[in-house]
C-alpha cells in the first residue's frame, strides 16, 4: 500500500485544552494524511480521548485549530463535523441500549435519508420504497461488521465484543471519509482482535481516512501506517512504527508499564 | 398471527371511539356529560406531554402552555371579534410561538434541570397573567368568556353551544381530541418520532450520527405545546371563566401521575391514565380531601410494581404466562 503523504486531510495544529486547572492537551500539532491508518498511542491520561472530543465538537478547544481539507473547522458542532464527513466511534459503549440493532443503522443513515418528512407522516408508497433502501443499506454494513445474525437483538443484550462492532458500524453508516475510531480493541477476545484489525483495513481500503487510539500496541503497529505519540497532553513522538518501538522518549513514557511490543 | 393481532387492536380502538360517540345517548345527566368533557380535554393534553417526553425530557411548563392557548383563543374572541373556530387555530400558532420562547432557555439543560428551568419559565408566564390586568384580567381572570359560535351547516339544525347545550361542547371536545390523537399517533410513526427515541436513549451518539438535538427537541416541545393549546382553548370556552390559579404547578403533578400510572412508553398509556383517574376522582367523591393522598399511593404503588405502567399489564401477564409454560416443560 502506498500512501501519498503529500494530501494532509486532517491538520491539528497547536491543539490545546484546559479543563479549569488541568491541562488535557497542549499545543499538539499534526496531520493525517489522507489513505493512511494513524495510531494515537499513550498511557493513561495522556489526552486520547479529549484529542477526539476536540476534533469532534464534543468540547471547544481552549486554543489552537483544526482543518479539515483545507478548511478551517474548529469549535463546530458534532452533527456540522458528521456532515462534512468526520465520523467517530466511542471508546465506551454509547449506543441507543434500547433500540434493536437494525435500528441504529437506520438511524446512523439519517444524513443520507432524504428527508420526506410528509411521507414518513403518511407512509406513502415512495416513502416505503426509501425505507426498504436504507433497511438492505443497513443489512450490507451489518454483514460488513458481522452483525448480520444479530440485528433484531437489542444493543444492551448484545456481547462487549458485538457492541464495540456495532458502534463502530454506526460510524460508518454516516459514510465518513475519516473515521476516528477509540480503542476499539479493548477488552476484546484475540479472535475478536483479529476481525476488527481486518475490519480496519477494509474500511481504509475502501478510502477512509482511519485515526486509531488504541492500548494493545502490538496488535496496532501491525496495521497502522504511522504512530503519534501523547504522554500527559504533549505529543512526544511521531513517525513509522518501526521508529516508535525504538524511541527512548517513548519506552520513558510507558516506563513502570514495560513497553511490550 | 401479527396481522391477526393488529387487525384486532383496530378494531378495538374503533369500537372504543364508536362508545365515546354513543355514550351522550345513554348519559344525559348534565353532570356526567361534564365530567366527560374534561375527561377528553385532559386526555389531550396528557398525550400531548407524554409526545414531549419521548424525546427524553420532562415539561414542566407544559400546563402553563395549556393555559395560554385557552388565554389566547377567549382573547382573540373577546377582544379582536375572531369566531371561535377562526380563533382557536390562531390560539395553537400564537402558543406555538410563545413555546419557542419559553423553552429557548430550557432547552441547554437536561434531565431535572431541564424540569425546574422549564417550571421557572412556565411560571414566569402565568405570574405575567396574574399581573397584568390588562388583557388577561390579572388575579381575578378572565370572565364572560364567550361560547363558541354556532355551527351552520345547510340541510341541517343550527347547532348551538351554551351553559345549558352540553352536548355539543362534548362532541367538539371529542372530535378535536381524536384529531389530536390521530396526528400524535402519525407524528410518532414518522421520522421524528424515531429521532426523538434516538435522543432520549442517547444525546451524544444521536450528535454523532447527525442529528440536530437541539433543534428536534424544540420541534418537538413546539408541537407538543400546540396540542396541549387545542386543550386549553376548549376549557377556556367551555368553563368561560380563566383563573391564572387554574394553571398552577399542582396541575401539571397531575397530568403527570396520570401520564405516569398509565405509562408513558406506550401511545394508549396516557388515554387510560386519565380515563382511570378521572372516573377515580367521581367515586372519590364523598371523601375529596384524600383525593392527593389516593394519587399519591396510587403513583408510589404503580412505580413500584409497575414501572411502565398500566398499559404495561397485558404484556407483563403474558410474559408470566410464557415463563410458566417454560418452568413447566
């Protein structure tokens, strides 16, 4: 796989967050160019997860700006981001516990439904005719994540395992061109680990942009095309895999946990 | 089997509303036609809150909204010369409106700050009737408000409405309650109805996929409150005397006991709430200073062996009877 690193498609640029006192980020700059898979690594408290609710809308950043393509989208809104394509997955499970599986997908197509909203009122013929399209759309992306024999169970009863896929196909029944998935190998069985790193690389062969945040390095640097590092809100490190397992700053980082790759 | 089912429950719902219809030919005692009458008011005004509350969220102005579409419709009568029919939709629009307002500053807090914020702002309402004498009347209200304009339709005897013909304000409460219902209903099995459910299950997840929380949860206060306006206007010009003290707080614990008792997942929840309590309240009669203190048992007992409420009974019977069959094999 070739990856052009001339197309950044995501540029974070001095990137800062303050919650009162505590510093989550500060000032991290990078990019993301487009085609590739990127890992954020880091310990615990490293400012992951804030990274990805600055990027999303979820918080205003307290200073610094993120551009998307070019353009300049910091402070929007979740659903303004969704519409422009940046989709995101969560690292603990935030689903409609009790829709049917199904459903979430109906819903996770919402941009992509027209809007109709006299015949969904009515339930007109044409309206049917919509409803059927986005119900086979949402069965091909059930099959594509492996849910196709659960989706009348509702998310609560599902296992750790399917919920974390399911939240995963939720994000991309918006059709994302960069997806920003959470640890999504957390807490998973290692079968369970293989089919959602395959996963993974069938949604960046399908053109996604894919950012990672991930704790099981080892299963992450064998997909990922690059790694930046975060320790305590500051970027430390960042560059090809082979070069982060080598990095001093790095294993300092992680020291007191050994870095086992 | 489901077709069966459903074909059933339809048949059910029509003969309930062909019942309601009928029922004047049986009951002519002024006095029970009355206590229908409210009946159908209240029933469309605790559906119309239970339809806010899909989306997640608990109104507290709710009632308040009520009172100002029945403000509104006997002060475009009174005081701008509209007819009645004219009147009460403009009475909906004008409550819409004034929706948007008052939840405009509710609308960022959730859960039981979005309760309070909402009963703060409701409140703020019904103290600017209580205050201001002129149009609303002030303390004392608004009195003399006119009956709704006869009906002329050719062919036919002119229908007229008045303090002694209670028959026709109880076919117009009615009829304007079952239209309610049959938009309700519709409104729920649409688009919007399904992205309120998306909400209430999870405000953040339904953002990410691309929906306008904010804007859905205003949609759907707003219609809400035009709904619970359709009530008021008819309380308004049925009763023809407003008080602001008609729509305190106390009002809005029982719309929502009724909507709560009856359950508030499933669309016939309030309907029998209210049909419950209503009827409750006239057997309760000869003791009417425990008529809280029953509610209250009522509500703890329903919320302690029936969370969801009555409507919830069927459904929980048959999964006991599944069980049984199960332990038993």
């Amino acid at each position: 796989m070739t990856v052009s690193y001339l197309h950044p498609i995501l540029q974070i640029r001095d990137l800062t967050k303050r919650f009162g006192g505590l510093t989550a980020l500060s000032e991290v700059s990078f990019d993301v160019h487009e085609g590739e898979i990127l890992g954020v690594i880091g310990p615990n408290g490293a400012g992951k997860t804030t990274l990805f609710d600055v990027i999303t809308g979820r918080y205003r950043p307290t200073g610094g700006r993120v551009f998307y393509k070019g353009e300049d989208i910091t402070g929007l809104k979740p659903h303004e981001l969704v519409q422009k394509g940046i989709s995101r997955s969560f690292q603990l499970e935030v689903l409609f516990s009790n829709l049917s599986v199904l459903q979430h997908l109906i819903l996770s197509r919402h941009l992509h439904t027209e809007i109709g909203f006299l015949g969904s009122f009515f339930h007109t013929p044409s309206h049917r005719e919509r409803q059927r399209s986005t119900e086979a759309n949402a069965l091909e992306l059930l099959k594509v994540v492996g849910l196709d024999g659960q989706k009348d169970k509702t998310a609560s009863s599902l296992s750790h395992g399917y919920q974390k896929s399911l939240g995963i196909a939720v994000a991309l029944g918006t059709e994302p061109t960069l997806l920003l998935l959470d640890e999504p190998l957390s807490a998973l069985s290692p079968e369970r680990v293989e089919v959602v790193l395959d996963l993974i690389l069938t949604i960046r062969d399908k053109g996604v942009t894919v950012v990672v945040i991930e704790h099981n390095m080892g299963a992450l640097f064998r997909i990922c095309d690059r790694v930046v590092v975060l320790s305590v809100g500051e970027k430390i490190a960042e560059g090809l895999p082979e070069e982060i397992r080598e990095n001093q700053k790095v294993i300092k980082a992680y020291l007191g946990g050994a870095i086992v790759v | 089997m489901k077709h069966r089912n459903l074909w059933r429950k339809w048949v059910g719902v029509l003969a309930v509303i062909l019942a309601a219809f009928l029922l004047p030919v049986f009951v002519q005692s002024p006095y029970w036609l009355h206590v229908f009458i409210m009946m159908w008011i209240y029933i469309i005004v605790t559906a119309s809150l239970r339809f806010t509350i899909t989306m997640g969220e608990w109104s507290f102005a709710h009632v308040p909204l009520m009172g100002m579409g029945g403000y509104a419709s006997a002060l475009l009568m009174m005081k701008l010369g509209l007819s009645f029919w004219t009147a009460l939709p403009v009475a909906v629009l004008v409550t819409a409106v004034i929706a948007i307002f008052i939840y405009w500053p509710c609308l960022p807090t959730t859960g039981t700050f979005f309760f309070f914020t909402s009963f703060a702002f409701g409140e703020v309402m019904r103290l600017c009737w209580a205050r201001f004498k002129n149009p609303f009347g002030g303390q004392g209200g608004l009195v003399l408000i006119p009956a709704p304009n006869p009906i002329h339709i050719a062919g036919f005897p002119i229908i007229e409405f008045g303090p002694l013909y209670k028959i026709p304000y109880y076919y117009t409460a009615l009829t304007l309650m079952l239209f309610g219902l049959l938009i309700l209903y519709l409104l729920e099995g649409s688009r919007l109805g399904r992205v309120a459910e998306a909400i209430k299950e999870s405000n953040l997840l339904s953002q990410s996929v691309g929906i306008r929380v904010w804007r859905y949860k205003m949609v759907i206060l707003v219609v809400g409150s035009a709904f619970a306006a359709i009530g008021g206007s008819i309380y308004a010009h049925y009763v023809t005397l407003l008080l602001p003290v008609d729509f305190y707080w106390g009002l809005g614990v029982y719309i929502i006991i009724y909507a709560v008792v009856g359950g508030t997942r499933r669309f016939s929840g309030p309907i029998v709430g209210v049909i419950l309590f209503v009827l409750l309240r006239e057997l309760l009669r000869p003791i009417v200073m425990y008529v809280p203190l029953v509610y209250g048992l009522i509500l703890a007992a329903t919320l302690t062996f029936l969370p969801e409420g009555l409507t919830s009974l069927p459904d929980r019977i048959m999964q006991w009877i599944e069980k049984r069959r199960i332990a038993k094999a």
